[in-house]
C-alpha cells in the first residue's frame, strides 16, 4: 500500500518538532514510541523512513511516523 509522502526531518524542525512518534501499521495492536529525530538527515522524508520499522511487540513491519510537536499552552496568562 502506498502512503503519501510526508515532510522532510528539515520541514518538521523548522516547524520546532525534535522528536517523532513512532506507531505500529497495524491499528489494533496500538504500540507506539518516541524517538530523538537528531539523527536523521534533513533531506529524509519521514515516509521514508517508515517501512524500515518492525513493531517490538507484535512484529508488523512498517510505521506510523509523526513529528511530535510540544503541547501548546493554556489560556493567554
């Protein structure tokens, strides 16, 4: 299946994201992590990297990845 492709490292840290969640392909076992995304190079789609990942809990190949952007703050003050 094909995905569409997503930003590059370079986009996601310009947008001020340093790190990526990282979710199972498959939808009903729901395991996902967080990675340092210092690494990767800046012209690296992060589609491009997501059929290299194997899911440690039940061995699906391939990830979900989305740049992990802080939470935004609450009220103006």
């Amino acid at each position: 299946m094909n995905h569409p492709p997503k930003i590059t490292f370079a986009q996601m840290r310009a947008s001020g994201a340093r790190e990526i969640l990282i979710y199972c392909r498959d939808h009903r076992c729901g395991h996902h992590v967080e990675s340092d995304a210092d690494g990767w190079p800046d012209d690296v789609r992060l589609s491009d990297i997501e059929p290299r990942f194997t899911c440690q809990r039940c061995g699906q190949r391939g990830a979900e990845i989305r740049p992990k952007f802080s939470e935004a703050p609450m009220g103006t003050g």
